[in-house]
C-alpha cells in the first residue's frame, strides 16, 4: 500500500513517544508544556521508512486519561495498532480504556510492545508478560506478537521495525480507492508565507493540487494550493497516506480539528445516523433511552442523544439498533465505526457502525425499520445498490445520484452494475438512469393494469392524459423522470404514446356502426355552422344517445382533432379553424394589423364567436394582440 498508518496507544508515561522516537529519529512532543510536563497532550506525527523500503507513519497518542478524545482523533484511520505497555506497571486503567477503543472501532491488526524493559529484572518482566498475555484474551492481539524493548537503550528495536514491516507486507486491507475523498482533519494551523494548512490520514479517494473541495459540515469552499505527503512536495494524496493541505480562502479557525476536507457536492451533513450500538461489558451501567453522550466519528467529537430502536435500555455488552440524533451536523459514511463516551463524567462506554448517515426520523419498536436496518448492516455494495434502488418507490436515480448515496467512485458503480443481474440501465437527455428489474416491472405492470381497465371503460378515448397518469400513478415524479420511463416502455412496445395519450400498444378506438352514425351527425353540424358554431348541447339534439354517452362523443371528437376546443363550451371544426387561418393571412398579406371588426366582416361572424377564436390563435402564437389589434405573431 502507499503508506502504512500505526497507532499508538497505551497509559500515560508508558514510553509511546519515547518509542516513537527511536523508532523515527523524530520528537512527537512539540509543544512546550509537553516537554515541561513529560506527556503527550496533542496528537503527534512521524514519518517512518520500513527496512523494505516501503512508507508508514506513526501517530502518537496521549495516553492520559483527561486527553482520551484526542487519543479517539488520532487512532481513527489507521492500519494497526501498537498497544505499548510499561514493564514497570503492566495493565493500566488507560491501556483498558485504549483496547476498549481499539475493539470499538475494528482495528484489524496489531501487535503489543512492553517498554522500559532495562528498569525491571527478568522474573518480573515474565510475570508482566504472562499478565498482559490474560489482558489480551478475546481481542485482535491474543495471538499477535509481544515486542520487548528498551526504547533508551535502543534493546529490541531492530526486532520491532522488522514486525511491523511484516504487518503491513502482509496487509490485504489496502485502503479503498473506490471511495470519493474524505479527508478527516486532525490539525489545521497557518504556515508563514503559505496560509491554512490542515492535515489528517486520507481515508478514501484522491486529492490533487487544484481541486475545489468542502469544509465539512461547514460547507466552506476552497482550493487546494498544495500538498505534502512526508513533507514532500507532491501533485495528488492517494488513500492511506499522512497528508498536509494547503488551502485557499479559509482561515484556520473555519477548519477545526474535526471537520473533514470532501470534493465540493460529494458529501451534506447530517443530524440523524442509524447505527448498530454495542455497549462494553464494563460499562458500568445500561444505557438509557435518550440518553446524551458524546460521539467520536473520525477526528469529531459531537454530543448527541441516543434513541434505542427495539428496546428501553442498553445493558453492558449487549447490542441495539439505534438513532443517534446530533446536536451538531456531523459528516459521516455507511460502515464508518464511532465510539460513545458519557457525557459527564467522562468515559468510553460503546460504539458501533453507521448503517446510514442520513436517517429519517425513526419509530421506535417498528418491525419495518429495523428489518431495513438489517438488510443495511449485512448487506454487500451489489446488494446495497439493488435495496437502494427497490426503495426509490417515487424517483428515478442516475448514476450520479447512485454515486452520492454509496459515495463510491463512478467507474467504479458502473463495474459493479454490469456485473449486476436485474439491472435496467436507460438512457436519456445524456443522462443513465438506473432501474432495478423488479420495480421497473411492477409500475409497468400498475400502468398497464389502469390502462386495460382504461379502455374498457372508455373505448372510444385514445387513452390516459399523461399528467392524469403521472399525478395519479407516479405522483413523486418529476415530468423528465416520468418521459424517461414512457420512453423506456414505449422503446420496447409495452404501450404507445399518442400526442398527449398513453394507451396499450394493440388498443384501437372501437366504434360500432350506431356510435359512428351519431359522431357523424355531430360532426357534420358543426361543418355546416362554421363560424356560427353551435354549443355542443345544440350539436346533438338530433341524436339519440345519453348524456355520459354524448360526453364521450365529445372527448372522441376532440382527442382525434376533428374538434378544436376554443373557449369553455366552445368548439369549432378543424376544418374552419384552418379556414380561419388562411383567411387571417390572406387578410394580413394586405394590412399588418388588424381589429377585432375587420376579423369579424372577414369571417362573416359575430364577436361572441370571432374574440375566442382569435384569442385562441393568440395562445396559439399565430396572432398576437397589440392594442386593439392583432398582427401575426412573429419570433424574435
């Protein structure tokens, strides 16, 4: 991998930094009150070059009780932990609280290393080991290494340097590309001559000189000026690697320690995380519903309450469902691992893993929501696609919008959906709109299911208004989402679209000979009428049909263009609509404008039919009114 993060982690006064020291050749305690006092308060950083060749980093945490969030920022992100352990005390109540820390957020490797072995003699250090062996039962380190050393005396350093290089040979776990970046910051500070600078691990994705990024949750643009990795100079920060930003227009009070640097509209923060909680055994009492504690996240520190889904409390060493409700707006992914600790007096007491970071308001004690949590928590990407897409009931997702829910790489979703069974892929206006197989057949199937009942209904209607089908049916879509799937269904002969209409593919307008008379009759009423057009209760007098079924004349005459509606209870043939038309620009070719009374001698009519029609071409645009006139209507 690019670089192999370790963190510290053990007791205060246990030799960390002095370890890192020889380890690195580098002082981690750079404040003057650590050096005074002789303990780690902040957090500190060496770069440190493996006997291979290959770059790791050392993060040294404090180890005292009173700067555990600290030691929370600092072991966030890591690849393996060294748990360091003095000779000269052994197990601690901060080396418990540590590995506590370490369980909670899932490290998956580590070794253990007893320090200041050159202050104890050997049958105290054997009794030390067999103690710390006891301590280490049931956790990732049981079976690692135990490194003796004398940090001072630079006794078991070669042993140790070439332990680790083993761990991050073997590392299998190399940090995910496929996520967008994601930059938690750990220090922000200003650089003479250079201005803000924040670094921190680079959890996911890649960053570049140029780029414009996202102060989380702030929203804060800025550009990256620069970027050191190892105090070196370079171009882009690959996932895995120490990284230190140079950033344009912030200041570094608006990039605190607990932000998190993201590409500009990848990430939003959230105030609802739906998470699986596990108390420690040693808590020393349960959990209560709405209980407030402070939740790490990264290098953040945030309080929150807790909302227990499926139960009144939490009692030590058991697991729940939760919703944790921030105080604060907090940046989080799906899978990210978070420690809890009480809000006063202060001490770790659980953590768990996000299953979504953007929750709804949960109902406690609901089946539904706790099976869908379920489903997120042992879930894979392939079946995380295939649930986020079943559960767009009333959207349609581009790929875009797949990549920001599952904040994964483009490239990288479209692999995942070509390997992807049940996978409808369409594309539209530029865009690829994904949509699983399932819940595309089943509004296909709704749709048709309305139009068969549609058409026996009204056989003489050409079919469902498009807004009356998406109003009725795909209320949640937008007009372009709801075209998208139209055109999708009509592509693969599953229904047709007529002007304004949606029917079934094979469905024709039935008219028997009686139906046919009667619309004829109609129909030649109002071509005899011409611009004296008869209301629509005077067009069928003569006609022997009931109401409803004069109504469906109507709608057949109207929904085939043979009558055009005008006004309200107004309509003309076509054909004198089209007469009406040519005459107008006979009328034009020798006037440019005309008034309502030329129109009205032209047409031979009256102004109760002439105003509506020729408001009729205005909306139209064939005419358009200028004062008390009309002219022909012409684009700019």
């Amino acid at each position: 991998m690019d670089c192999f993060i370790i963190g510290t982690a053990g007791h205060v006064d246990h030799g960390k930094t002095q370890l890192v020291k020889t380890l690195t050749g580098q002082d981690t305690d750079r404040l003057k009150e650590e050096k005074k006092r002789g303990i780690s308060i902040e957090l500190g950083f060496a770069a440190l070059k493996l006997p291979n060749g290959a770059n790791a980093a050392i993060i040294d945490v404090p180890g005292h009780e009173r700067f555990i969030k600290q030691m929370l920022a600092g072991v966030a992100g890591i690849d393996m932990v060294m748990l360091i352990i003095a000779a000269d005390e052994g197990v601690m109540p901060q080396t418990r609280e540590h590995m506590n820390i370490i369980k909670l957020l899932q490290v998956k490797k580590g070794l253990t290393v007893i320090t200041k072995i050159d202050l104890v003699d050997e049958e105290w250090l054997e009794l030390v080991e067999e103690d710390i062996k006891d301590f280490l039962k049931g956790t990732l380190l049981e079976k690692g290494p135990i490194l003796k050393v004398s940090a001072v005396k630079n006794q078991g350093m070669a042993e140790l340097l070439n332990e680790i290089q083993k761990l991050a040979v073997a590392d299998p776990d190399q940090k995910s590309r496929e996520g967008q970046l994601r930059l938690p910051v750990d220090r922000s500070f200003i650089l003479s001559g250079f201005g803000t600078v924040v670094t921190g691990t680079l959890w996911s994705g890649e960053v570049k000189v140029g780029d414009i990024v996202e102060i989380q949750p702030t929203g804060k643009k800025s550009r990256v000026r620069g970027i050191q990795v190892h105090g070196e100079q370079q171009q882009v920060a690959k996932p895995g690697q120490r990284v230190a930003l140079n950033l344009a227009d912030v200041e570094v009070d608006e990039v605190p320690r607990g932000s998190s640097v993201v590409l500009a509209g990848t990430y939003a923060p959230s105030y609802k995380l739906d998470a699986k909680l596990k108390l420690i055994e040693d808590s020393p009492k349960p959990l209560k519903q709405r209980q407030r504690v402070r939740v790490h996240l990264g290098t953040s520190e945030k309080l929150a309450r807790v909302n227990l889904l499926n139960g009144d409390e939490l009692a030590p060493g058991e697991e729940m469902y939760v919703q944790l409700q921030m105080e604060d707006p907090i940046i989080a992914q799906r899978g990210d691992h978070f420690v809890i600790r009480s809000y006063s007096p202060m001490f770790t007491i659980g953590g768990g893993t996000i299953l979504e970071p953007y929750g709804e308001k949960l109902k406690r004690f609901n089946e539904d929501a706790i099976e869908t949590l379920q489903i997120k928590e042992e879930s894979n990407p392939e079946d995380l696609i295939n649930y986020i897409l079943e559960k767009t009931k009333d959207r349609l997702l581009t790929i875009e919008g797949l990549v920001k829910e599952l904040k994964i790489n483009e490239s990288i979703v479209v692999d995942y959906l070509s390997k992807m069974a049940g996978i409808n892929i369409v594309e539209a206006d530029g865009n690829k709109y994904i949509i699983s197989q399932k819940v595309f057949e089943k509004w296909l199937t709704t749709l048709s299911n309305e139009l068969h009942l549609y058409h026996e209904k009204y056989p003489l209607r050409q079919g469902l208004d498009k807004e009356e089908v998406r109003s009725k049916i795909f209320a949640g879509f937008n007009i372009k989402e709801f075209n998208v799937l139209l055109g999708a269904w009509q592509k693969e002969g599953n229904l047709k679209i007529t002007g304004s209409f949606i029917h079934l593919p094979d469905f024709v307008s039935a008219l028997d000979e009686k139906t046919r008379q009667s619309i004829a009759t109609i129909e030649e009423e109002f071509v005899k009428k011409g611009f004296q057009s008869p209301t629509f209760e005077e067009a069928t007098q003569g006609v022997k049909a009931s109401k409803a079924e004069k109504e469906e004349f109507l709608k057949y005459l109207v929904a085939n263009g043979i009558l055009v509606k005008v006004a309200e209870n107004m309509y003309f043939h076509i054909q004198t609509i089209e007469k009406a038309k040519n005459m107008l620009k006979q009328g034009f070719a020798k006037k440019d404008a005309m008034a309502l009374s030329d129109i009205r001698d032209l047409f031979d009519s009256s102004r109760k039919y002439v105003l509506p029609i020729l408001e009729y071409f205005d909306g139209q645009k064939f005419t358009k009114r200028v004062e008390d006139k009309r002219v022909l209507f012409k684009k700019d």
